[in-house]
C-alpha cells in the first residue's frame, strides 16, 4: 500500500482556541484552519454549507465567513447555543453597554453576599454534590441577572460565558471531559469565585467579539439576502462519517 503524506494538511501545533473559536471550550472541536482548508478546496464555487454534527459552530463560522450561507443540526442543545452565538449577528454597542451593566452589577453583589438571599435556587437531583453552596447562590445570582436582558441575542452571548463558567466552578475534575468529582480531600478547599470567573470569560469573550461581529454581521446581512430557495451544495462533518 502507498502511503502519500502531504504536509500542507499538518496542522501540528496549531490550536482551536483563535478568536470566536474561543469563546466556549468544547470537546473535539474541529481546527478552523482545517474547516477553512477544506471549504477553499472543496466548496470554492458554492454558495451554501451543511454541518450535521455542527458542535460549536467551527464550520459553520468559516464557511460565513467564507461567504457561504451556512446551516446546522445538532442533538446538543449546548451545541446548538454556542454555535447560534458565532453565527447570529450582534449590536456590538449594545453588548459593551449590556456587559457594562451587568460587570457593575455583580461587582456589587461580590462584595455584599447578603444579594444572593433574594434570589431562587434551582433544585435538581444532586446539586449539592455537583455544586458548593456559595456556588450555588452566585451562579443563580449571575443567571438572574442575565436574563434580565432584553435582547435574545446578547442574552445568548452571555449565557455562552455562563455555561463555561458553570462546567469551571463545579466540583467536577477540570482536566477531563468525562463526569468525576473532586476526590473529598481536595473537595474542602474547593472554593471558587463564580462571579470573578463569570467576569473574566466575558471579559475574554467581548474582546473577540468586539472584533468578530461588524465582520459576521455584515456577511450575514449580503448572504441573507441572497437566500429564497436553499439546497445544500456542500457538506462538511467532523469526525466523518
Ligand atoms: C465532533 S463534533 C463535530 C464538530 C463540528 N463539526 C465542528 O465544526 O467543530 C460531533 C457533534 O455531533 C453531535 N451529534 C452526535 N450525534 C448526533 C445526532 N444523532 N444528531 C445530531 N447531532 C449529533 C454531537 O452533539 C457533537 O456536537
């Protein structure tokens, strides 16, 4: 058997984490710069993209950003968020004064604990294992706050930050994907600050943001337009199947 290597597919070194890609971490996540490689080679003349296993949207942003109208499935609701954040146009001036709001509102709360009493704590099977009781009162704080916005499309934004922030503050084992707690010993000086986490993602993820949206919003605007009967002219899934 021939075994050809072709080095211009070696994509070594490189990381997933770049710009809107890095907005949630996410297992498996294809490499953008692989999703863009195949997208120039194989869907140069193509005007739309299917991802059926769509996870965090990898695809589906380098094909928009392509200018490709760009369509997803996924079973994840999870998946179906984050990648609805990269793919979905945002007033960035709203954002920054939305995150201005929100930054002094839980910077408050941080230093008056006594803010959390008000607020409802979600009750689901094993939260107490899953979850410290200061945990419990600052996520629910933050989550409370964000669904004060108004806006469907910022109000994802931040949940995006929210969702990373939870799987962060949990008593799960950071370094691996599957579900194991903290062995008890380490589980006593488990103590983190939601909110301070809360505030560093959106921080990291506003930067990218910042940047990422005029681009998207006005491709989207152009491919949108353009749309009044679609047919999939390109496929693109990772792993393949
Ligand atoms: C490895 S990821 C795909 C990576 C993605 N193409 C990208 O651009 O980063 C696989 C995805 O398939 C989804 N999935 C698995 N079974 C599925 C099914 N039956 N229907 C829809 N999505 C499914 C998972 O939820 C997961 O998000």
């Amino acid at each position: 058997m021939l075994r050809i290597r072709d080095k211009s597919w070696d994509f070594r070194g490189e990381t997933a984490i770049i710009g809107i890609h890095g907005i949630h971490t996410y297992p498996a996540m294809m490499l953008p710069q692989i999703a863009k490689k195949l997208i120039e080679k194989y869907g140069r003349d193509k005007k739309t993209i299917l991802d059926p296993f769509c996870d965090s949207g990898t695809v589906l942003v380098e094909g928009i950003l392509s200018g490709k109208n760009a369509f997803r499935y996924d079973i994840n609701p999870l998946a179906i968020l984050i990648s609805k954040v990269r793919i979905t146009s945002l007033n960035v001036r709203t954002l920054l004064l939305e995150t201005e709001r929100i930054e002094e509102k839980l910077s408050i709360a941080q230093f008056n604990p006594k803010i959390f009493e008000s607020v409802e704590v979600p009750k689901f099977f094993n939260i107490d294992y899953w979850f410290k009781p200061s945990v419990i009162k600052q996520l629910s704080f933050i989550k409370s706050v964000i669904g004060e916005v108004e806006d469907d499309n910022i109000r994802d934004f931040l949940f995006v930050a929210f969702s990373e922030t939870v799987r962060k503050v949990s008593n799960t084992r950071d370094s691996e994907y599957k579900l194991f707690r903290i062995p008890e010993s380490k589980l006593k000086s488990w103590n983190p600050n939601a909110i301070g986490i809360f505030l560093e993602i959106l921080d990291r993820n506003v930067r990218f943001a910042v940047e990422y949206y005029p681009i998207i919003t006005k491709l989207l605007d152009r491919i949108s337009a353009d749309v009044f009967w679609v047919t999939f002219e390109t496929g693109l899934m990772f792993p393949p199947i």
